[in-house]
C-alpha cells in the first residue's frame, strides 16, 4: 500500500490503466465505432440529430440488457424477453385504443403483467426445477403466440396517444425564454456534474476518514474534469438539436436504480454471491431461490417497459415486435463484460455494451449496409469482445 | 551410483507479483518413493504442474531431465506420453460413466476405427486387480466411495503404463482404513518398479512409507533427507517445513469452566430423499456445552456431515423424521441456513471450494458475506466498514494476503480456511461447527486454526469439530463422539478417549450394515 504512496503521475496513470484494461478496452472500442461511422458518413453519425435518434432507438435494448445483465450474472438466461416485449406492447396498445385506458394507467398494468410473467417464469425455475433456458425458450413460443393472438384480428394498432408516443420520440421541455440551445439541457447537465463532483469527492473524503490508500489529488482531478468534459459535451451535442429524450431520461433512472442496487445494497451482493458459488451463497444464508425470483421478475417486468418504449418509438404493435431482442439484450451484457461463466458484470457497463450494439446497427443503417452483413459484422464483434474478456479475466484457481 | 529417473535443476516460476519457485532442485531416484513436503504456498503443486505440462515449457527457469534427457512438455498430453502420470487431490474422474471407461479415457483401446469395448472391459479389470479394487467394472464412478475413487485413478494411470506417478495428497480424503490399503498399494507398485512422488501433509503417513523427503519452503529446496540413513521423525520434518521447532501440535488451552448445555439434538433422524428415502441418520442424540470443544469422529460416509447439514437450515433438502433440538434450552426450528445463523448456529464447510467460499470475489465479500446487516447504513452497505472489519480479521487471525481486496482462489488453502472461519466469527454465533477444519492445509496453519479454536471456547462459544483425523479429534476435543453408519456409536471424554478404543467405536457400525 505504501509503495504506491512513492509512485509517479505516470506510473499511476499506467497502474490504473492495467489494473482496469477490460472496461477501458470497451470505452475505446465504442469511441473507435463511433469514429469510424462519422468518418465513413462525413460526420453524418455524430450530428446531433443522429445521436437524439441514436438514443431513442437504443433504449429499449438497453433497457433488456439491465434485466439479462442480472440474470446473466445468476448464471441463468432469459430467452423470451423480446416476444415477453412484443406481447406487453401489444397489450398496451389494446388497452389504449380499444378501452380507452389513459396512457399512464395502461404502463402500470403493463409492467404488472410483466412483473406476473416474471413471476410465472421465476417460480418454473426456482420451485419446479425447469433450467432457465428450457422454461424461458418455452415462454419464447408462448409469448410470440399470444402476440400474434392479440393482434390476429386488428392487424398493427396504430397508437394515437401523444403522451406516450412522446416516451421514445419525445424531448423533456425547454424553458420559457428559450433560446437556439435547449437551456434546460445544459442546467441538467451541469447539474449531474456537479452532483457527480460532489459524490465523488464525499466518497473520497470518507475513505480518508478511514485512512485508506486514495489516488493521487492529480489522478483524481483529471478522472473529475475527463468525466465532467464527456457530460458536457454529450449534453450539449443533445442541446443542439431538441434536449435530453424522454428515452434517456427513463434509460438513466433505470441505470441508477440498479447499479445503486447491485453496488450499495445487500440484495446486490446476494446477486454476486449466488453468481460466484450458488451452494456457497445458500450456506451464507442467502435465500438463493428467493433472490432468483426477484431477477426473474425484474428481467420480465424491465422486458414489459422495453415493449412499451418500442411500441412508442413505432407508435404502433406490430406482430413483428420482439424479434431477436434477446440476442441483441445477451450481445449488449456481454459486450459489457458479463462474465460467461457469471458471478462478475456491471450495468452500467451493459449500457456501452448496449451502445456498442446499437452504434452498429446504427451506423450500418446510415451507410447502406445490407441486413445480412450487419448481423454477420454484429456477431463478430460479439465474438471478439467475448474472446477478448476470456483472455484478459485472470482464471482464478 | 545413484540413478536419477528425474532432476528438476534451477527451476524458477513466476506468477504476476509471485515467485512460487525460486531456484528449486529437485532429485528423483528409480524405484523410490519420494514425499514432498512443505507448508501450503511453499510451491509443491506449483512444482509437479511444471513437471506435468500444466505450466508448459517457456513459462519457466530451468531444466527438467528425465531419464537423461532435458523435457521440454508443452502440455499433460506430453509428459503422459513419457510415461508422467499426475493423480490430483481433486479427482478426476467422470462420475456418470462406469469404471472401465473412465480408466481408459483419453486413450481408448481401438480397433480400426471402432472403440474395442470388451477388450477394455477386460483389461480395467486386470488394472482394478493390480489396484486389488474388487469391484465390477461396469459399475458407475459414483457408486463407489472416495477412497475406491482414489483406487480407479491409480488403476488409470497404471493403465498408461506409468513409470513415474505423481500423487498430490492422496490421503487426504480418506478415512484411516483406506488411507493404510492406499500406502500399501503404493509400496507394491514400488516394488514392481513404478517410482512414486507423493505430496502429503500427514507426517505419520510419511515417515512410514518415504524412502527420499524432500522440503519445500517459500518456494525454495530447504533440504532431502535420505530416510535409510537414520529414523527422521515428524518433529524434524516440522522444523525443517516451518524453519521453527514445533514442540506441540496441539496448543494448549486454559483452564476454563464448561457452561449450560448451548446446543442439544435429542432423537435426531433423517432420511435422506435423494437416496431412495434412506434413513441416513438414526436417533442422534448430542450435546456441547458453552465453552467447549466436542469431537464428531467417524468414518467417511458415517454421516457426520449430513447431520451437521441437517441440523445448520437442512439447505440438503433432507427430512427429517423425528428429533428435537435445542439451543441454549429452547426448541428451535431452522428451515433455512438464514434461521440457523439468525439463532446462533455457523456451520464451517468441509469443502471450501464447492461450498464454502465464492472464489472469485476477495476476502473481503467472504467475510462479510453471512453478516452484512452488521454493516448497513440505511439502505447501503458500507464499504468502509466493511474493510475496517475484514481487516480486523485479517490482522486478527493472520490471513497472509497483500490486501483485502485480494481474491479468495488466489489464497494458499490456508489462508483460505481462515478466510472461511473469519466469515464466520464476524457473524458471532454461539455454537460453531467446524467440519473437517483442517484437511489439505499445512501443519503451521493447522496448528493457527486450533489457537484460533482455543480462542473461541475460551471466549465462550461451542465448538463442534467434525474430523477423519484420529490424532486431531484426541487432541482438541474436551470430549468426543463417534459415529458409524449414521448412529452414535459411543461418547468418550479426553481422558477416556484412545486411538484404539476410537476406531473400535467408529467400525462397530459398520460390520452390522449390509
């Protein structure tokens, strides 16, 4: 510990850079995709149009990938999250266009139904015994049929409702005086900045406190102004065209609130614990069915929000929603850095895993790739992310 | 004169951070049977995975010359082909397939293109007979014990026309019994020339069969010992593994005065579903006061682990058929781990790999993990604290790691049973039952984990000491029990308790079953 006390800046620099390889591996990776799209669309990508549409196309992946990001870790998967999305934006259209449901009441039934659907799955696992990719591949069948069940007699419901078309299409409000840039944008991300500052520092402090080793005054205010710069110039690119998507904003309190859960909380540490050494975990005292349970239900119900974000981006059900999600929602935790044998991963790196999936899809769509090539550019870099985290994760004996 | 199968010279390995073998020389007669000893962390198991392929040529110093050649193995496959064979404490066999094809698997007897299987049949059994393994070879893996495990292993490598067998604690597993027919097994392929290298931490076992001991220490050859010079007893070997004299095992424990009964089984039967509703325990009846240390001795497969399991929450799923138990006077009902440690009762696994501790997280989240309500600040878990307390551990019982922080399955054995003890004195508990506290960890860590049991009972906890080691249970117990066949068999205080009239209670048992 004292020996670090001695180091230089450099060698600082360099021991967190080894120390951390994996995450800023991702980072660079998703800084060197969104490079080579602006180049290859002269700068088309990166404008700030692009980027609004960006996020709004890429919440609901990212909102699955939170959910499989936990269920992941459990060593457990969820293959019916797409139709589970499908079905639960279908029904939310047919609550609001066919009884008249108001767009609020309509997405809390929906993520009861989802949470319910949870329920059923959770308990399959836990109680009955079913291996989670056995009961959730049966749900997959199950869900696509009531989707297109649902829909068999309407064809796609065309949403009318602004206010929830507005989730996924829609900026939060300027203020009054505004003027070219979205005022209110700026505040929030100078806001979040400070906030961020703040909590930084408190926790540095508390450490402190306790004498324990912190880094360098150095290393820390480049961390602070590097992090400071990257909100503020996302927000301001964001202010640019028409402000922080109502998407972002429902992305972001999600990402909070789990990555508060899994890192603060004793529920989180139960998640790690059980993804670790189940047995382990339940001679611990933890209640490994009953924690299993709650992924179970948080991966249904976010899967309900993802079909209610979707549906809002079309502003329609399709029968066709909810093909492939779960691919694109198991790539993006991966990417993250999931680790393939669980036990190990982040949301908030499931969020640059969900990035990395989305600038591709993208990307790829802005310079004309065709379909079939965009799946095959997807699964190699899947592919290469996975090898890539195999390699580098030390084996533990 | 001499003649040499092996020579490890100048062999240096490094790890990120580590140098597990600083410069060891390493020398290997024909024909002899060869003990490495040395504390956990000192580089045995580092030193055969070298010299099996594991750590392949390239990753470290030094020569391996074997039979006169230098080897340069890049993986188990090459040194199996010069006739190297490496027997793993944890075994490898596959459970779910018969004894004749895991003897040959990996190089199955052919005949064209098709696996020949009634020649393989015929010949496993040959390999079983060397083994004096009388079982049929078309039985499954996992119907047999650990200690028969252990046999088929040998048979395979025997299969593989073993020259040099490498045994990483054979014994440790293993009951007195079995451990004796395996020594003996090892003395006859001695004599049909197989040369053996045996890593173990049972020093009596060594001292009876090693021709050569060789010490390990830090990474580094402390010394060999030629055993037909002179009679090498434990003490030296002791001194020569911790560079210290030892003059107890067993350190001792203040007079203290025993207390209430604090835990009591009356009537205790359990059937077990998983085995065709089985009774596995019949009419336990037990008691440790406050204050001291019991001993559950018995036979492997006695059931003294699953009463330690029914009784710690019944997390086995096991029922329970009859039986009260009581803490501190009180009935009491656990249906789950949680209830067992909420009322006071920790349970210590036998197997701290497969159940007992999460590898890949880092000391502290092991310690912590039973008892993060100690450590909650509204919602969240403090972090700081946490670190405080785990590093209270640390210091306090003298877990050897760079930091908290550092990984579990980075830890020597050792370390790692302390880590497991740690975990749960934070949680505090009144009746703690230690299972197997000692196996595959080396004497100096051994003789810290019976301090740190000292430390308890003379702090006022109950200890129950589960343990296959006969000399272990005599030494520690204030008083023992025995099991055989899930029936207690006999109590016996310190004083009344003798290896002899031990194992005649632990057998007893066993004679009428079956």
């Amino acid at each position: 510990m004292n020996e670090q006390k001695n180091m230089s800046l450099g060698q600082e620099l360099v021991t967190l850079l080894k120390t951390n390889i994996r995450d800023y591996m991702m980072y660079i990776a998703l800084v060197v995709i969104m490079a080579f799209f602006s180049w290859r669309t002269n700068g088309g990508f990166i404008s700030a149009r692009n980027i609004s549409n960006l996020i709004n196309q890429a919440g609901y992946v990212a909102i699955l990938a939170i959910g499989m990001t936990i269920i992941l870790i459990i060593k457990h998967i969820d293959l019916s999250v797409g139709y589970v999305a499908g079905f639960c934006g279908a029904v939310a259209a047919i609550l609001m266009t066919q009884h008249g449901v108001n767009e609020w009441l309509t997405i809390l039934i929906v993520l009861i139904l989802g949470a319910l659907i949870g329920l059923y799955q959770g308990t399959l696992v836990t109680r009955v015994g079913v291996p989670a990719f056995v009961a959730t591949l049966a749900g997959q069948f199950m869900f696509r049929g009531l989707l297109s069940l649902s829909l068999e007699s309407t064809g796609t419901i065309i949403v009318p409702n602004k206010g929830f078309n507005a989730l996924s299409n829609g900026f939060i409000p300027d203020l009054p005086f505004g003027t070219d840039l979205h005022m209110l944008t700026l505040i929030i991300g100078v806001v979040l900045v400070v906030a961020m500052i703040y909590s930084q520092l408190k926790e540095r402090r508390n450490k402190q406190k306790y004498n324990f080793q912190v880094s360098s005054n150095a290393v820390f205010i480049i961390k602070m102004v590097a992090f400071a710069a990257i909100i503020m110039i996302i927000m301001y690119t964001l202010a640019d065209y028409s402000g922080i998507p109502w998407t972002a904003v429902i992305v972001g309190v999600v990402l909070f609130a789990y990555n508060y859960v899994l890192n603060q909380t004793r529920l989180g540490r139960y998640v790690y614990g059980i993804g670790g050494n189940d047995q382990a975990a339940e001679l611990s005292g933890i209640n490994v069915k009953r924690v299993t349970l709650y992924a179970f239900i948080s991966v249904s119900t976010l899967a309900a929000l993802a079909g209610v974000l979707f549906t809002s981006r079309l502003q329609s059900a399709t029968p066709q929603a909810g093909l492939g999600f779960e691919l694109d929602a198991i790539a993006s935790s991966y990417i993250g850095g999931v680790a393939v044998s669980g036990g190990i991963g982040r949301v908030t790196n499931t969020i640059i895993g969900s990035l990395v999936i989305m600038s591709l899809t993208n990307g790829m769509n802005l310079m004309g790739v065709g379909i079939s090539y965009q799946y095959i550019v997807k699964g190699i870099i899947f592919i290469i992310a996975v090898a890539f985290d195999i390699r580098t994760r030390k084996s533990v004996r | 004169m001499s003649d040499y199968i092996l020579e490890m010279r100048n062999i240096v390995k490094e790890f990120p951070g580590v140098r597990a073998l600083d410069n060891v020389n390493f020398r290997v007669q024909r024909g002899e049977i060869h003990c490495l000893v040395g504390e956990n962390g000192a580089g045995k198991s580092t030193l055969m995975k070298v010299l099996s392929g594991v750590y392949p040529h390239g990753t470290y110093e030094g020569d391996i010359v074997y039979n006169g050649e230098v080897m340069n193995f890049k993986s188990i496959a090459d040194s199996e082909a010069k006739e190297i064979a490496i027997i793993y404490q944890e075994l490898a066999l596959i459970p779910e397939l018969s004894l004749y094809e895991n003897i040959y698997y990996g190089h199955e007897i052919v005949k064209g293109h098709k696996i020949d299987w009634n020649e393989t049949i015929v010949r496993a059994k040959e390999m079983l007979d060397k083994v004096r393994l009388n079982a049929d070879p078309s039985m499954k893996v996992k119907e047999l014990g650990v200690g028969n495990q252990q046999l088929v292993e040998i048979a395979k490598a025997l299969s593989k026309n073993v020259k040099l067998l490498i045994l990483d604690e054979p014994t440790a597993a293993l009951n007195e019994d079995d451990s004796q027919n395996l020594l003996q097994l090892i003395r006859e392929l001695k004599e049909s020339g197989v040369t053996c290298i045996m890593i173990s931490h049972k020093l009596r076992e060594i001292t009876a069969i090693a021709d050569t001991i060789t010490v390990l220490r830090d990474g580094a050859t402390i010394c060999s010992i030629d055993c037909h010079e002179y009679e090498v007893t434990e003490a030296e070997i002791i001194k020569h593994m911790v560079g210290r004299e030892m003059d107890n095992i067993y350190p001792p424990r203040a007079e203290h005065e025993f207390g209430d009964i604090a835990f009591e089984l009356k009537d205790w039967t359990v059937v077990d579903p998983a085995k065709d509703g089985r009774e596995i325990l019949h009419h336990v009846n037990i008691n440790v006061r406050k204050g001291e240390i019991v001993g559950l001795q018995g036979l492997m497969g006695a059931g003294r682990t699953e009463l330690a399991l029914s009784v710690f929450g019944n997390t086995a799923g096991y029922k329970i058929t009859s039986g009260e138990m009581y803490m501190d006077g009180k009935q009491v009902h656990f249906k789950s781990a949680r209830s067992a440690i909420d009322g006071g009762l920790a349970y210590v696994s036998e197997d701290r790999k497969g159940n007992g501790l999460i590898l890949i997280q880092d000391i502290k989240y092991n310690i912590t993990i039973a008892n993060l309500q100690a450590l909650m600040s509204g919602t969240s878990v403090n972090k700081n604290e946490e670190i405080m307390q785990a590093n209270y551990y640390k210091d306090s019982i003298n877990i050897k790691a760079p930091s908290v922080e550092q990984l579990v399955g980075n830890l020597s054995g050792g370390n790692q049973q302390k880590v497991q003890v740690a975990k749960w004195m934070f949680v505090k508990p009144n009746v703690l039952i230690l299972d197997e506290p000692t196996r595959g960890i080396d004497v100096g860590a051994k003789f810290e984990i019976y301090t740190l049991m000292n430390r308890l009972v003379e702090e006022g906890m109950s200890i129950i000491m589960i343990s296959s080691e006969l000399p272990e249970v005599l030494g520690m117990s204030d008083r023992l029990y025995v099991m055989s066949e899930g029936t207690i068999t006999g109590e016996l205080t310190a004083e009344e308790a003798t290896e002899e009239r031990v194992m005649a209670m632990a057998i007893k048992g066993g004679a009428q079953d079956e």
